[in-house]
C-alpha cells in the first residue's frame, strides 16, 4: 500500500533499491521563458497598434509600447545564449524511500550532488517542497541513524533554471502591461 505522507511535514525512512541517476539537460530549443516573452510581445504589439489604429495614442507612448516588448525579448534572447539550459549540469534522482510505516514513497530529486551522495540503506529525511506533490522534495537529509543526527543534506534545484523563470516573469509583466493598455482606452 502506496501512502500519501502530511503535506509539508518531513518523513523519514531507509533507501532501497538502487538510486538512478540521469543527465536533467534540455534541447536549446526547450526555452519556455524565450517563447513566453515572445508570444506576450508580440500580444502587446498587436494592443499598441489597435490602439493606434483608433488614433488614441500619442506617437512617443505609441513608440515606447511598440518598441519596449521587442527589447524585452532581445535581453531574454541574449541572456538564453549567455546561459543555455544545455549547459545545465544537474541530474534527476530517482530512488524509492521505505517509510518508518512501512509503506514505500518513490522520490524525484533534481540536484548537482555528486553521484554517491545517496546510496542504498541510507536513512534518510525526506523534506517536502513547499507545494506538496507526491514524491517532490526540497531536500533529502542523510541520517547516520533512522533518528539523526544530520550527515548531509542534498537539496533539490528548481526546475527552471532562473534564465526562463525571469523570461516567463518578463511574460506575465507585459500581459500584465497589455491588459491596462486595454482597460485604460
């Protein structure tokens, strides 16, 4: 029987099984960031210029919402090809936790921990990430005992690297941008 632990309460248990690594890298051209920030440009441009249309908009606010969004991107672009996700170093870890219960918890770690780290029949801490999914930690604790104390900690990275979390930010700005253009006409 699978159980679903508390949300956000740490569980512990042993590793069994083996613990399998893989390379987390993705394509260059998986950039959720670069395309978020694009399509929301391209969005604004198309607001900008119907509000033109209407003849609404003066020619310097016309000019600063047409040409901002194509800068926006452009720094997106710039800082994707300064930083490319390919480059990523991390692994994904999957490996199975028997709980104190008994019940069995297959865990997903994404973390540039040395490989060896985390073994089979290590006690472990598994802490939750702060939106409980289950088998998503934040951190993985190895214990000498099932009780601590704390040998080491391996500590989850996010999934998006914070090149494509600042794009998809940059996104969410200019719609944000684009509906008040709407709203205010």
């Amino acid at each position: 029987m699978i159980h679903q632990p508390p949300a956000l309460e740490p569980v512990s248990g042993t590793v069994v099984g083996q613990v399998r690594i893989t390379a987390a890298t993705v394509p260059d051209s998986a950039a959720p960031g670069l395309v978020a920030v694009t399509a929301a440009a391209l969005i604004c441009i198309a607001a900008w210029t119907g509000r033109a249309l209407t003849g609404e908009v003066g020619t310097a606010l016309l000019a600063l919402g047409i040409l901002t969004p194509p800068a926006l991107v452009a720094a997106t672009a710039f800082a994707h090809h300064r930083r490319p996700i390919a480059r990523d170093t991390a692994t994904v870890w999957e490996f199975t936790v028997r709980l104190t219960g008994g019940e069995r918890l297959p865990v997903t770690l994404r973390t540039d921990a040395p490989r060896g780290a985390l073994r089979p029949r290590d006690h472990v801490r598994l802490i939750p990430a702060r939106q409980p999914r289950r088998g998503v930690v934040k951190a993985v604790e190895i214990l000498a005992t099932p009780t601590g104390p704390i040998l080491h900690r391996i500590t989850a990275l996010p999934t998006l690297p914070p090149v494509q979390r600042a794009g998809l930010l940059l996104a969410a700005l200019l719609l944000a941008a684009t509906a008040a253009t709407l709203l205010t006409a």
